[in-house]
C-alpha cells in the first residue's frame, strides 16, 4: 500500500493503479475457431480441460529463443483483449480469468506484446535490430510472475496521469488508451498514432501498451472464469456452460454477449473489452 497524499489528486490516482493492478482479470482469446462460426462455444475449447501451450499439444516449434517461447507458454493479456485481428490468431470469443489464477504458477509478464518483436517484427524502432537484440530487450523488460502487478502499478502511475484511461477500448486499436508517456520513450514516438506516421501499419498498435502475461505450459481456466464473452448466438451455449462450472466449483462465471446484430469478431469483443475489464475491477 501507498502512504495517503496531502493532494487529492494524487490520491485518486494511487487508489486508480491500486484497484487495477490488483483485480484485473487476464484476457485470453482461444483460437482455432472460425470467425464467421456461430457455435462459438462448442464443440472446442469449452470443453478442453485446460489451455495447453503447443508443446503440451505436441505441435513442433523452431529453435531460436521467440519460437520456443511461443512453444512454451499459454498467452493473455492484463488489459483489453487486443489479439490480432488477422486470420492466423481466429477467434470469436473472449475468456477473462480471475486474477487468482496466477497462485502458484510459473510464468511471467511483459509491458508490451512479445508477439510484435519476432520475425517479421513491428514494434518500431526495434525491428531493425537482430533477433538476438530484440530478444534482450524482451528480457529486459520481462518480470516472473509473483513480481508482474507490483511492477504493473508502478508503470501504470509512471504512464498516465488517469490510469483508468489504460482499459480504454475501441475497434481501432492503434490509439485506445494511449499513455501519456512510456519508458523507453521510443514505444510511444515509434508505436500507436505517431507511429503510424513514420512507418505506416509496420508498428505496433496498442499492444505496445498492453501488460502481456505468459504462463508456462497449461491453464485450467474452468477453474477461474470470472467471465466469458461470445457473441449473441452462443448466449444459451455459454450460459450452459456457466452452469456447468458453477455445479463444478461452486462459482458462476458471468456470461456477456454482443448485441444482436454483431459479428463476434477481434473488433467487436476489443470494443466492448474495456468497459468489461472496469465492471470486473469495480463491481
């Protein structure tokens, strides 16, 4: 805890960073769905025990030190669910895990996507660098799991004079919760808005500024659903599964869905992330 401030102000924000670094939920987006599928919810990872690296699944991975990162760790982020919107990450539901999923558990975190430093990188200027460089600079920045929220509230004062602004979401993600400064001040002049100036869409959009944490090898997120997101077709399909879990552990998942004539895409469930992530927070 922080010791109060004589300026309300300032303790506004300390209380802001306080309750977000301490609640947020993680924000996963499970692939291998098709967009365009409406039954978002099953057969498919509803039913999967846990959520599995691809070396758990046996999928083979290259050698150098991103590719047996990506082979080692289940991914989420601390912040809105802002995944790629291309066809190689699909989609088309979001799972927002309980903080407490975190007890005890290997892994670590990062304040931006390690996604955007492998090849063909684009979080600018770093992807001019080699692939070694750019994976000390990943390193760097990296904290182990029992040390990431400390670390996220100290960001979330050093970055933004409203820390709330940090769960703005919308379907551009290029400038949604833009910080008011970062360290290294090159994420913010090379990445979002300002970036896209200098180097076109070859930069990082707002997962430059988006907690990212990596957890080793499995996740059983039945167990920690705080919620889960589909689009308006799947609701009964998701409400059953909240159902189910809840006669498992006791706990009901809260169920929300797109409105009705929303396609429950990447830019959709971005949209309404934010406003997600302040509810859970702040109930």
């Amino acid at each position: 805890m922080h010791a109060p401030s004589a300026d309300p102000a300032a303790n506004d924000r300390e209380a802001a960073a306080d309750q977000i670094a301490l609640r947020v939920p993680l924000v996963h987006f499970p692939a291998r769905l098709p967009m365009q599928s409406t039954r978002v919810l099953g057969p498919g990872w509803a039913e999967w025990d846990d959520l599995s690296s691809n070396s758990v699944r046996g999928m083979p991975a290259g050698s150098d030190d991103f590719s047996q990162l990506r082979a080692q760790h289940v991914f989420a982020y601390a912040g809105p669910c802002c995944y790629s919107g291309g066809t190689a990450q699909a989609g088309n539901a979001v799972i927002y895990l309980y903080p407490r999923v975190e007890t005890d558990r290997e892994g670590e975190a990062s304040p931006f996507d390690s996604g955007s430093l492998e090849d063909p990188a684009r979080l600018q200027p770093w992807a001019a660098l080699t692939l070694a460089e750019r994976w000390e600079f990943l390193r760097l920045h990296t904290s182990e799991m029992k040390d990431w929220r400390a670390r996220f509230r100290r960001w979330l004062l050093g970055c933004y004079e409203d820390p709330w602004r940090y769960l703005e979401s919308t379907p551009d993600p290029w400038d949604a919760g833009l910080p008011d400064r970062l360290d290294p001040p090159e994420l913010l002049a090379h990445n979002g808005p300002a970036g896209r100036i200098v180097h076109g869409d070859s930069c990082g959009d707002r997962r430059a500024w988006t907690w990212e944490v990596r957890f080793h090898e499995r996740v059983a997120w039945r167990r920690h659903l705080q919620l889960v997101h589909v689009g308006n077709a799947a609701n009964e399909r998701a409400n059953d599964l909240a159902d189910d879990i809840e006669r498992e552990t006791g706990v009901r998942p809260e169920v929300r869905s797109l409105p009705h004539d929303a396609l429950p895409d990447f830019y959709s469930l971005l949209e309404h992330s934010g406003e997600i992530l302040r509810e859970c927070i702040t109930p």
